[in-house]
C-alpha cells in the first residue's frame, strides 16, 4: 500500500490528492459539489482515464447526496444533469461518459420508491466503480507480466501508476508488478510535455516503489533506442477504438513510431473501459486542445515570449498497426484487434 | 538587420547575447581572455555550431592579444593552448575543432618574425571567419529556396536562426529568405527540451521577423503530420559525418523518423564547416551529456521530486537514411552523401 491516495469518498466528500502540486507538495482538496468535481477534472487536480472515471463516479454520488429532489423522477433528472456536467469536462478518455453511462444504467433498470434508496445505490455503484479499478490494475499486471522478460529496460510515458487510478496502476502497474515479483527492471521516464506528468509524477511514484529509473526528454527515446538500450514500451491509454487505435497523452504516437522503426515492442495497457467500440477508428476520436499556456509557462515561470503563440493538442492517435498488443484486465488482445478486442469486451 | 546581435569583437573584446536571458531579457556580456570565451560557449551564453566556431576564433584572437610572448614561438605556444581550451569546451559541434584549426593552419604557413603581425594576423582570420559565415549562410539560404514552395508549413527544430550564427542563420535562414521572398510559410516551432531553444529563441526571432508561427512539445511533431498540416522540415546541424549521418540537437532523431513514416521530406542545412570528412559515420561522433538538472528544472524551478535521476544527451544522430538533402553553401547534397558530400566539399 502506498502512503497517498489518489481519490476517496469520505462521509459525502470527494477528497482527491492535488496532481497539480506533486511532487513538491502532498495535499488533498475535498469536493462537495459535482461541479467542484468537474473543475478538479477540467483543471487536472485529478487526471488519468481510469481514476477520472472514478472521480466522475463519485461526482454523481454527490448530484445524488445534495440534491434536493423529493421524487425519485426528479433525482433522476438531476444526476442525468450532472452525467452532463461531468461529461463535459474532459472530451478525449472515454471512462467519464463510461461511468457515468454505467450508474445511469444501473439505476434506471429498478423501479424506485424512496429517494433515499436512490441516493444509497448511487453511492454504492460509485465505491464499486473505484474499488473495481483497483483490482483491475492488479489483474492487468498479472496479465502484463507475461510479456515483460527477467531484465528488461522500458520506456513510459505520462503517468499510468496509482496516480492515474484509484490505486496501483495500469502501465506503471504491470512495472511495479514485475518489480514485484523480482524481475530487473529499469525504467526511462519520458518527462511528458507539457504537463510534465513523467518528471513529476511517475519520477515521485517510482521513488517511492524503489524501482530504478531515469528521467528523459521525450525527444531523447529514438537516441536510447539507437544506443539498444530499450527492450520494450509500456504507455497507457485514454480511449482504445474498435480497430485498435488509441488516444493517449500527446507524445505516445512519436514514441510508437521510434519503436516501430527499432522494432522494439509498444504495449498499451488500460482497463476494458477505455475501449470504446462504438468507434470504428481513431479517427473518430475527439482530442481535446488545451491552452497555449501549458507550453509558453511552466510552473508559473514564463519560458516563450510574450505573446508567443502555441498550440497544445493534449492527446494523439497511434494506429493500431504500431502497437504490440493491448493489455486489459480481461487478458490481451493481440491484432487484428477488431476481433480480440470485441472477444475480450464480450460482444463477441 | 536585426537590431540585436549574436557576437562581435569590439576593441579586444569579445561582445555576446547572453542567450541564456532570452527572451526575457536582451543583455549581452563582455569577455577579456580565452578562459571567459571557452566558459560562454560550456555554459551555453552563445550556442549553435555556426556561432560557436565564431566564438572560438574569437577566443584566439582574445589569447592572441593578452599573450604575454615576445617571440612568435611562444605566442604559437600560447595559441595552441588556447585552441584546446576551447575545443574542450564541447565536443560534439566540429564548428569548435575547424576555427581553431583553420586559424593555426593560416598562421603556421607563414614564416613570422614580428609578434605583433603574429598577433594582427589571429585577429583577421577570427574576423574573416565570422564574416564569412553571415555570408555563407545567406549562400546557404539561396539554395535552400530552390526546396520550399510557394505555400509551405515547416516544423523546425532548436534554434538554428541569426542567434545560432552570427547572422542570418542556417534552417531558420532559410525560412527566413522563403518568408522574405514572398512565399507563404508558416513554422510549427519544436520547443526543443531541456534547453527550450525552440520556445525560447526560434519563437523570439520568428516574432521579430513577422514570420508566423505557433510553438508545440517535442512529442506533437506526429500528431501534427498525421493531420497532413506539415509540408517539410528544416534542422540545423552540429557535424555530418561523410556518410551524412548528422548529429543534431536531441528530438532531431525523432523528428526525423515521424517524417519519414509520414512521407515528409526532412533537410539538414549547415555550411560545409560543419561537414566531417574524417568521420566515416556517425557512430563515430561524440555526444555531449549535459547536466541532469537541465531535464529536472526549468529556468530555476524544479520540476522533478528531489533527487530524481535523469539522463541528459545534449545530441542524437539522424542516419543519412532519413535525410531528403543537405543544405549547404556550395549547394545542394543528395544521396548517396559519401559522394555528394565529398564533392561539396572539394575533396572529389
């Protein structure tokens, strides 16, 4: 067990660790309100596909506790609000409308008399949402173990461990679980511009599980790569189309690229809900654009000029073709993943 | 003319931007002996491989004037000291290796019976080498030309502009006679991590030329290539080898193997002092590795935990594979490089 969390419902508050803050601070905000919920979101106090799924989750449960509904048709109306709310707040990983869509779905299957059981079972299907996560990610490394070998050098990029879930991680989970069991493992950490997710929080995470490791400019993995100093990539995802495509932190696709042209494996690693099946490609899915001043600043100190225009895709879109395999909780899916995908997700 | 200035030799003085305060502050500072200019050029006051051999020619000069010889054989002492002082001060731009050596070459053809002509003439082959690079790279620019439409969106990477040299510049130059010669050129500017050149410098200078243009992370070259918004790229260069394998400012690598899986043709322009015929290829170019804390702070505020590890190679190499052309001032080298660059270079 690590000695912070990531999100927690406490007695009808939502108390996450400030991302923003780490790793020169560890401090915890507490949210009342799904529209706290939603900002905490928008603004990356919480980021990670599956740990803003579980935020989004616990954003409902507190649509459900304050609302002031006294029919259950109007509770209904209110937490349907919130799901929009939440929705909204980040468009690219797709567990927040997952979540949402999952809590929704599971109330609206019962008929319903008090408001008060209403409430009790959003909350209920919220703390299964998170406590789910967290067996997942130790499912998916039991999965991922599999392809990591006895020594093995791996790059990563952004941030795919605890931090990024309720607890343990997907990408950086599969590396502390083969950690874990005793494998060699060495980690170069893509520092991941702009938000700086590596440097600061998997470089923090990684310190703190004793595992060896790096930090590097994310234009510095083709020259290690070169130098045969790399065995495999571990990235995680924020949504897995049909065909296999994934949307993760922008950087992922200039890495699978390096890889591809090394022939060095890239593995995706992400829970069954960041596959999005209603996608046909990647195409389809929306990457969202964050401000110009995620680039020209950091940390609160200017770097570009004055007036410097810039342009701050958060995601990108590898193609199926570059990736290894997919690993979920539910196994791996290797290409064609029209097919592995569907069969790991049941539809098939 | 730009209303700024990379260096100049003023009165036994050496006069730098100091590029480290850019673009928050225009200062320059003065240096008095070889040990200052070696120190500017280590610690990064004046970088890029055009302006840096400048500033070892001027480096010298400087020794040339405080020597303290009152025979030619000990001032030649003198200056052969003073080249390897600043042929240490990096080791992977040959710029460093080829101002020094073209200077005591120069000298040492002579039969001198005077110190004071000695000196004179260290003076005047420092200032005809900077002279002629601000020449040679509106040379360089011309043929350059002959490569960008009439419509071109260019990403670039580092700084390769007048700070890079001692005017004009080199890849930058290039854009820049496009710009001024009427074509429509837009510029994705790699920010270039750790030192941030690209958000620094070439946004700095693009802003004062008028040419448009938007900053991006290192890791987005791909996502913006596989939207079909870049049209070509342009790199600076720090050696060639004669294969033309080039050492460039690190991410070049991976810039280049994104535009290659996307069909994007990628150009090196640099004069033909920064071309290693002695170099078989590029395994042989040395790479510098810079302090760690260039990756875990940025401009004086840390952004990894305490204590993190981090690995700094200042440089990659692009294998000539993945190199369209070379640009140089003699004109134009294409595959196979061996033998256009020899050529170029007058040795076929």
């Amino acid at each position: 067990m690590s000695d912070y969390f990531t999100i927690r419902w406490i007695d009808g508050c939502v108390r996450m660790i400030d991302q923003r803050r780490l790793p020169h601070e560890v401090c915890y905000l507490d949210f009342y309100d799904v529209a706290g919920v939603a900002g905490a979101i928008r603004d990356m106090v919480i980021r990670g596909a599956p740990a803003i799924g579980a935020a989004a989750g616990f954003g409902l449960a507190l649509a459900a506790v304050k609302s002031e509904a006294v029919t259950c048709h109007d509770l209904w109306s209110d937490l349907q609000h919130a799901g929009e709310t939440l929705m909204r707040s980040r468009p690219t990983a797709v567990n927040l409308t997952w979540a949402v869509n999952r809590i929704l779905q599971k109330i609206h299957r019962t008929t319903w008399v008090e408001v008060s059981e209403l409430r009790a079972e959003v909350i209920k299907e919220a703390l299964a949402i998170a406590a789910e996560d967290a067996q997942i990610n130790r499912q998916m490394a039991k999965y991922g173990l599999e392809v990591v070998p006895q020594k093995a050098r791996i790059i990563h990029h952004c941030n795919t461990g605890s931090l990024a879930t309720v607890d343990y991680g997907t990408a950086l989970g599969v590396i502390r679980a083969a950690h874990e069991n005793g494998r060699n493992v060495f980690v170069y950490v893509d520092e991941t511009r702009p938000r700086l997710q590596g440097a600061r929080l998997t470089a923090w995470e990684l310190q703190q599980l004793g595992i060896p490791y790096t930090v590097i400019a994310d234009g510095a993995s083709g020259y290690f790569m070169r130098q045969g100093k790399i065995d495999l990539c571990f990235v995680g995802c924020d949504r897995v189309a049909s065909n296999g495509d994934t949307a993760n932190k922008i950087g992922t696709y200039n890495l699978a690229l390096a890889a591809y042209a090394h022939g060095i494996p890239f593995y995706v690693v992400g829970p069954t809900s960041t596959v999005d099946l209603q996608l046909p490609s990647g195409e389809e899915i929306p990457i969202e654009n964050r401000p110009a001043s995620e680039i020209t600043w950091v940390e609160g100190v200017r770097i570009a000029p004055a007036g410097a225009d810039a342009s701050n895709p958060a995601f990108d879109i590898t193609p199926a073709q570059f990736i290894t395999a997919i690993i979920t909780e539910k196994g791996i899916a290797v290409p064609p993943y029209q097919e592995s995908l569907a069969r790991l997700c049941g539809v098939l």
